[in-house]
C-alpha cells in the first residue's frame, strides 16, 4: 500500500484554454472546467494526496484565491475532492478508475432509450446490427459492455457534474451512437471536455480531433449509384431526405448533407435541381410513414406538373424509397419504366417490395467492429497515436428498381447505352 506523506500535494497541470487567452483569464467555470478534468484523469495516480492550497494555486494561474476556493467547494459537492471535518486541506476523493482496470467495460452512449433505439422501425435493423458488432467485439477483447444515457440536457452542472462523476470511473471508454438532436446539450459537452476518457462515434463524426470515427464512404458510394444509373441512360436525378438536416447539432452524419450530395452527384455526372431535392419536415416518429407519404406526394406531383424532371431518384432509407415507390404506383407510373428508385439501408421489406428494390447496403455490424478496435487502440496507446477516422464503403444491391426510363430513351445518344 502507497504511504501518503504530510509533505504529498497533488499540483493540477492545467492551461487556460485557448479560446479564454485574449479574455478576462480564469473564470470559475474555465477553472472549475480544466480541474475536473485534471483530477479524473489524475486521480487514480494521486487518490488521497491532498491537492495545493488555494494561495498556491492561485499564485501559479495568477487568479484570486476566493476563485479558487469557489472552485475547490465546487469540487467537493460533486465528489472529487473531499475535506475531513475541520481541517485545513481539500484531498482527492477515490475517483481512480479502479473498477474499469479490474473489470474492463466500454460505455455505449444512446441518444435514446435503449427499448425505443433497438426496436423503432425507422433504421432498426441498422441499429441491431451496430450494436451486436460493438458487443460480439468487445466480448472478444475481454470487455463487458454498459448502456449509458445522459442527463437530459436541461439538467443542472452539479447533475452533470455528479453524473460523470459517478459513471466515468467505471468505464475504460465510451462508443457514442450519435447526438439527442438538440441545438444545446451542455451534457454531451460537459462528457466531450473529457479528453483523458477515450472516445469513439459511429456512423457520425464530430469536430474533435481527440474523438475517433466510424462512417461510411459517402464519395463512393454517390459514385457508384451514379455510374449505375448511367448504364440504364438516366442522367437526371432527384434526391430524397426524409429529414432535414439538423442545425447546430453535436453529430455530423453521413450523407446527411443536401448540398455535398448534390456536389458529389454532379462531379459523377448527374443533374441536379433544387427543386429535385425532397427534405421532409417529420414531427414524431411513431408517425414517420404517414408524414412522409403525405409530404412526399405533394413534391411529387409537382414535380410531374413541370416540364422536365428526374428520371430516377436516390434515397436516404429504404423506408422513403419504397414510400415513394407507392406514390409512383399510385399516379399510375411505373417503376422502373417511368422512374427508377434507389434506396439505402438494405432493410428486409427492400428485398420483398414490388418491384424488390435496388439499394445501398451499409456494413453495420463491421463498423461496431470497427469502433471497438478503434477504441481498443485509443485505450492502450493514447488517441495521438491511434487511427482516428475509418470510413467504410456501402455495396450496392442492384434489383428490380432501376431499368431502362421510357422517357430516357428519348434522350440523346451520347451516353453510349443504346
């Protein structure tokens, strides 16, 4: 056992962050912020030691004292630091990570409850077979794995505070299944400060170059769905997003992004209008299928009161694909001989649709897979020195839902299919 001396202090290295230099200097949220981190990235090597007096470390940040003893009372309501009754010293509570180094275990951030992020029919499957990848993986490596869920986000700092206090000693990492959604969550930020708990996103990524990312290729695969229509003389082409894109979220998402499609749809070839760009506005899930068939079948038939429009549309779900495969049906069109439909997912009712539908296959499981060795690294070798991004490619399914457009025909010849 490590005998602990009157002369032993536990001395923070903290800095100011960039961003508060050219400021006013320590507050006591920056300072608060910066000693949080400090002590649980530190307390495992200092657990007992007391930390320096508050005219020292005032001195060494060139704040003033009454900070920091803010701060240090702070620290103590949370837990981090403690102070015997009637003494002088604040000492570093037990806030090692001592029960991860015994029995390892990653964390699996939800942005949901675990019974509605498994069993939704918006992206279930998808969702079953990320997270069966991330626990068969981490089974294999010998670690047990603990759905998380965060405060919500208008909790207060000292709930946040307390919730990280008590959950992050008892991971080695955390595997984020996207953001809540919400233009603030002060406690995905709080967790993100975190640099010295290994952190890894799948099938998003954030601005963060300390946090790892498992995405797909969205490049190659708008390349592929291209190049493939190409072959059937298609040359126009719509796109379908059943929900816009989310502003000033944590998560960036993969072909969540209208105008970088459309870029990546045009370098390929394909035209593209504005107005060839569907983004839905849903409400509640429960209801997704009848909210989007309604708001579908406006922009679909004004699409066929124009004079000129695509050929064939790309999809953002199977779910959309094969709603607007019904709203074709419905208008007495024909897939694909009026219009061809590609979808993205591969879920089971794309295989079983009249006509079956063609789509873009993502490997769920293998980016679970992929996450877990990803924070399997970050772990044992520091995210410095560890692979940080990993993008995957999609497999295109070609089935029923693409062919040869009677109006595509007519078309010149120039694309070299006729």
């Amino acid at each position: 056992m490590m005998m602990i001396r009157k002369s032993d202090r536990y001395n923070p290295e903290i800095t100011l962050p960039p961003e508060e230099v050219d400021a006013k200097g320590w507050s006591a949220d920056t300072l608060y912020d910066a000693l949080t981190v400090a002590i649980r990235r530190d307390g495992i090597n200092y657990n007992g030691f007391s930390i320096v007096s508050e005219r020292r470390l005032a001195g060494r940040i060139g704040a003033d004292r009454s900070l920091v003893h803010r701060v240090y009372e702070r620290l103590r309501s949370i837990g981090l630091l403690a102070r015997p009754d009637g003494a002088r010293r604040y000492f570093l509570a037990s806030t090692g990570n001592r029960a991860a180094a015994a029995y390892p275990v990653i964390g699996i951030l939800l942005p949901i409850r675990f019974s509605e992020y498994i069993t939704l029919t918006e992206a279930r499957q998808r969702r079953q077979s990320i997270y069966n990848g991330i626990v068969d993986r981490a089974a294999e490596l010998g670690f047990a794995t603990m759905p998380l869920r965060l405060p919500p986000p208008e909790a207060s700092n000292a709930e946040i505070q307390q919730y990280l206090a008590s959950t992050l000693p008892r991971v080695n990492g955390i595997i984020h299944l996207g953001d809540r959604g919400v233009p603030h969550d002060p406690p995905l930020a709080q967790l993100w400060k975190h640099r010295e708990i290994p952190q890894v996103c799948v099938s998003c990524w954030t601005d963060l170059d300390y946090i790892g990312s498992v995405s797909y290729d969205a490049g190659a695969a708008v390349n592929s769905v291209a190049h493939y229509l190409k072959e059937f003389g298609h040359k126009k082409v719509g796109i379908v997003m059943p929900l816009k894109k989310r502003d000033r979220v944590r998560c960036h998402y993969d072909m969540d992004d209208t105008d970088e499609l459309k870029s990546l749809f045009e370098t390929a070839g394909m035209e593209i209008r504005s107005e060839w760009i569907f983004n839905g506005s849903l409400g509640q899930l429960g209801d997704f299928r009848k909210q989007l068939d309604r708001q579908l079948q406006k922009w679909f038939e004004t699409l066929l009161r124009q004079d000129d429009c695509p050929t064939a549309f790309w999809c953002r779900g199977d779910l959309a694909a094969l709603s607007l495969v019904r709203l074709i049906q419905q208008a007495d069109y024909r897939v694909p001989d009026d219009f061809s439909v590609i979808g993205m997912d591969d879920v089971r009712e794309a295989e079983t649709g009249t006509p079956a539908l063609t789509t873009l296959r993502q490997p769920n499981y293998d980016s679970g897979v992929y996450a877990v060795n990803m924070l399997y690294d970050v772990i044992r070798y520091g995210a410095e020195n560890s692979v940080l991004t990993k993008k995957l490619p999609m497999t295109l399914i070609a089935r029923g839902s693409v062919g040869t457009c009677r109006r595509a025909k007519e078309l010149p010849l120039m694309y070299g299919v006729y």
